[in-house]
C-alpha cells in the first residue's frame, strides 16, 4: 500500500550520493536564459541521474527517473522551482510519461480499498444493516473491491457499468470513488526531490 512518508525515506535514501554533478547559465544576446543542471551519483553513474533544463519558464526533465515537462508563465531558476511545494509543483506538470501526461497520478488499489473501509467505518451501524437485508448490495460491494484489486482502467471501468451506489449505499458515489487511489507519481516527487536535495532546501512533510 502507497505511503507518502515511507515514499519520501526512500527517495532521500535513493539520492544520498548524488551530488550536482553539472549546472551552467547560458546567456546569448537576443535569446531567453537557459539553465541546465545534472543531478547524478557522485561515483559518476547513471543511475537515478536527472538532468533539468529550464528554458523561458518551461522546465524539461529527463534521465534515468523518467521524462516530464513543467510550465511557468515568466522567467525563473532552479533554486526558485527548488523551494515549491509538491502540490504546486506537480499542477505545474504538463506533460509526462504517465496516464494523462498533464498533472499525472499514479493508482494504488490497495490505497483505494482502505479508502472506502474507511468510508464505510464511518457508517459502520446503519450499512452493517444494509448489507445484512441486502444481499446483492454486499455481492455489489465485493464487485467493487475486486474492481480496485485490477489496474485504473479496470476500476474506472466498473465506476461505468456496476452499480457502485448499491456498493456503498450512497447515491453521491461520484463525489468521491473516481479519484480515491490516486497519488502523485514517485518520479514526480523525485524529480522535486532531487531540485530541493541539490540545493539544500527543506524536504518537508509537503513533499
């Protein structure tokens, strides 16, 4: 199951040995600043290395952690992009390798789940009644754990054509079940990470 603040250990882990092992400003007469930067094991291998290229406010990052591309609209820097936080910085995500590519998420079944155990907790007298009167809202809701057990067009696929408001006795359904499971992507947060990590700022519980 997803966990931010175990993510987050793993990640500083991942970068112990990094070191900037590349980072230039390039000024040319007529033409925008460009800032370029190599954030890579000091040992000089490629793993986990990230390169950055900050252009006219548009921020390219490839290597090893995988390719996105971020936007402001005017000019900034590295160090800047360095003190966001994860939120901010990831609806700055235009384009990426993942699903939907612009302001990507990753899908965790396990997390979705727990989500709607937690949901149903809340209720927990009042369905423990529906569900025994009910038999076909209980096999509904098997139909629904099931469907988080696939991947996130599987699940999405039930959200069509089950009956998710018979799952969990609420027709507002569509309120919450679309985006439960859903995290920032890992290399999302690296690629942030890495910028905070190599300019010595604060990983802090936002990240």
């Amino acid at each position: 199951m997803y966990d931010s603040d175990k993510e987050k250990q793993r990640i500083i882990n991942t970068f112990e040995n990094h070191i900037i092992r590349d980072h230039q400003v390039i000024f040319r007469a007529g033409s925008p600043r460009v800032e370029v930067m190599t954030w890579g094991n000091k040992n000089g291998s490629s793993n986990c290395r990230i390169d950055y290229m900050l252009r006219n406010g548009s921020l390219a990052v490839y290597g090893d952690l995988g390719e996105a591309v971020y936007r402001w609209y005017g000019e900034t820097n590295l160090e800047w992009i360095s003190g966001l936080g994860l939120g901010y910085f990831h609806g700055k995500c235009e384009a990426s390798e993942f699903r939907d590519g612009r302001n990507p998420k990753e899908w965790d079944g396990d997390s979705a789940i727990k989500e709607i155990k937690d949901y149903l907790k809340d209720y927990a007298a009042e369905d423990a009644k529906y569900y025994k009167e009910n038999p076909e809202a209980k096999e509904e809701l098997k139909s629904l754990f099931a469907a988080c057990g696939e991947d996130y067009f599987g699940y999405h696929a039930y959200l069509r054509n089950g009956d998710p408001a018979l799952a969990i006795n609420n027709d507002d359904w569509w309120e919450f079940l679309p985006s439960i499971g859903e995290h920032i992507p890992t290399r999302i947060r690296m690629h942030l990470i890495g910028l905070k990590m190599a300019f010595s700022k604060e990983v802090s519980r936002y990240c």
